[in-house]
C-alpha cells in the first residue's frame, strides 16, 4: 500500500484545478482531441501540454520515429466537474476524513513496515511523485527476503514494545500485538497458559511476542514459525475457577468465558441444589452405591439427609461425587490393596 500524504489545503487546491475535456462539443476538434474526451487534466498536465515545442539546437536533427508531441489543448474545450467545485469538495474531504479514513486506519495496522509506504506529495509534480514511488518501492537488498525474529532490547514496559527501535515519524508503522496478545506462545504450544513479561520481548514480521522468561524467548527466536502454525487457543486441560459474593457478576462473566472459550460451566452450588432435589424425591432414600456394572447412583445416607435439612454443618467435598457424576467422569469402587507379601521372621533382624 502506497499512501500519497498532504494536507488539506493542498488536496481541495489540486481538485479545484482538474478540467474535463469535452471535445465533442466543439465542431473543429481533431481526431486526438476526440479520443481524449471526457478525460480529466490537472493544472500541471495543461501546463506541460501547452508548452512550446522544443527548440532543436543547430547540431540536432529532428528524429523521424518520435511520436508526435499531443495537441495544445483548447481552454474553452475544459470545464470544471460539479464534484471538483471547492464546496463540493470540501464535503467530500470531510467524509473521508471521519468515515473512510478512520477504516483504512485500522487497515494499515495490520500491514508490515515492507508492505506499507507512506509519502508526502506536497508541491510534488507527478513525475516527481512517481519517481519517488519508484524509489521507495525498490527491494532493499541488504534486507533479509523473510521476516527473522530478533529480541526487542530495552522494552521497558507493554506500550513501549510497540515503538522501541522504530522512527515512525518518517512513515513506518508502529509494531502491532500478535494474535497472543501478552500471553508467551512457546509456553502455549506447551499446553501452559502464562502471561509474558515485557524485558523478555521479540520483533518477528513487524508483531510482537513476549515471554515468561529468557528460555522460552531463546526457543522462539531459534524457531518462532514452529511456535506460530497454528491460532492460540486455550489447552483442553485448562481449568480456572471464579467466585464471589451473590451479585458480583461471576455467573455473568463465566457465561460469557463459556461463550467465547466454548468451556463447560460447573456450577458447584447449581448442580448440588438440583442432585439434592432429585434425591429428596426418592422414595426410598439409597445410599452411596458406585458400581461398576452400569450407571452409578451416587446418594446421601438418611442420616446425611436429616443433617441438611436441619441447616447443620456438612462436608463440601461430600458432594464431589456428584461434580464428577455431572461431568461425565465414570465413578467406580477403587479395587483393594494387592495382598502383602509374607515376612519371614527368620530373615529380619533384631
């Protein structure tokens, strides 16, 4: 992406200058004014359009093959569009600056510093324009043909990550946070969720990477693509645990942590309450009965029972069981102790 930068004085001066040729209209035009019709001129190229042709110097010959130089073009042939007219205009800057413009900014921040240029045309003509493009858009050849991932020296902090070693004053783009954001990748690729820290940071493909520590950064810039070849996302074993007093959000926020991760909620006090209810229903009140020879029916003594409803103290890991149950962990009598081998008194000592 090239950008052509000036300020708006300049843009509304060069529009209001642009004319259209309308040959058609005028009887006497010549075949190349015709096929030029309905295209627009700047000031500039009216200028160097009507120009007097070239003096040749008295060792010069005129060359046969040149192309013949275009016709002057005829001020009452130009007219001004509606859209170039300076009110118009001014309207049509506008929109650009508070809709478009705000868009395309958050275009260019996902582009690298190599596949974004950004120049300032002011009182530029076009031909000094487009060798300025051509210019810029040479490949650098003491630049490396792929990205290479090198630690970000003196980081201080997370925002300045984004700038250290970076002149963004004459073009270049600022860094960008990776799609792991603060969280170290190597440590992710590991099934381990840790945050990075910012002394151990790394630049690769203009994004940036932070560690937990100096190991984890070494590995990444051995190899980073090994660590990038697939999205973050969050190891299956990964478990958190929210809670808080009633009304401070916590079923809100795990709903919306379920939404976003595709996590299964386990409500402990939900499914206690629910487990409960169905047991009191029962008629008669089974103890617990884990067996291995189809679905375990996981109770409470009557005992048990009487001392809930009573509001008396109880065991909170009494109703892990019931957790396991509703997760879909099969629940099983633990097989006894193997028999211990016989000692023989005769081989120890006193």
């Amino acid at each position: 992406m090239i950008e052509l930068m000036a300020d708006d004085e300049e843009v509304i001066d060069r529009a209001v200058n642009l004319r259209m040729l309308i040959a058609e209209k005028d009887p006497e035009a010549d075949e190349d004014a015709v096929d030029e019709n309905g295209r627009v001129f700047s000031r500039w190229e009216r200028d160097e359009r009507n120009k007097p042709p070239k003096e040749l110097d008295e060792d010069e010959e005129e060359d046969p093959d040149a192309p013949e130089p275009p016709k002057p073009l005829k001020e009452d042939q130009l007219f001004l569009r509606i859209c170039d007219e300076k009110d118009n205009f001014i309207q049509e800057l506008d929109y650009y600056t508070t809709i478009e413009r705000p868009a395309f900014d958050d275009f260019i921040q996902l582009l690298y510093n190599h596949t974004y240029i950004k120049i300032d045309v002011a009182g530029m003509t076009p031909d000094e324009i487009t060798e300025t493009v051509k210019f810029r858009v040479k490949s650098n050849e003491s630049a490396p043909n792929r990205p290479i991932a090198k630690q970000i020296e003196d980081g201080g902090d997370y925002k300045s990550l984004l700038t250290e070693g970076i002149e963004t004053e004459e073009g270049h783009l600022a860094r960008q946070w990776s799609l792991w954001r603060q969280t170290d990748p190597v440590a992710l690729f590991k099934g381990i969720v840790l945050k990075g820290l910012p002394e151990f940071a790394a630049d690769y493909a203009n994004n940036v990477f932070v560690f937990a520590n100096e190991e984890n950064m070494k590995e990444f810039l051995a190899l980073p693509k090994a660590y990038l070849k697939c999205a973050p996302e969050m190891p299956p074993n990964y478990r958190t645990m929210m809670f808080g007093p009633s009304g401070s959000g916590v079923k809100t926020q795990a709903q919306m942590l379920s939404q976003f991760y595709n996590w299964k909620i386990i409500d402990f006090d939900k499914i206690v309450q629910n487990k409960l209810a169905a047991v009191m229903e029962l008629v008669e009140k089974p103890p617990n009965n884990v067996r291995t020879d189809g679905p375990c029916m996981v109770s409470l003594s009557q005992e048990e029972l009487e001392a809930i409803k009573d509001g008396k103290k109880f065991e909170s890991w009494k109703f892990i069981p019931w957790i396991l149950e509703y997760m879909g962990i099969p629940l099983a009598v633990r097989p006894p102790p193997p028999p211990a081998a016989p000692v023989n008194e005769e081989e120890l000592s006193e």
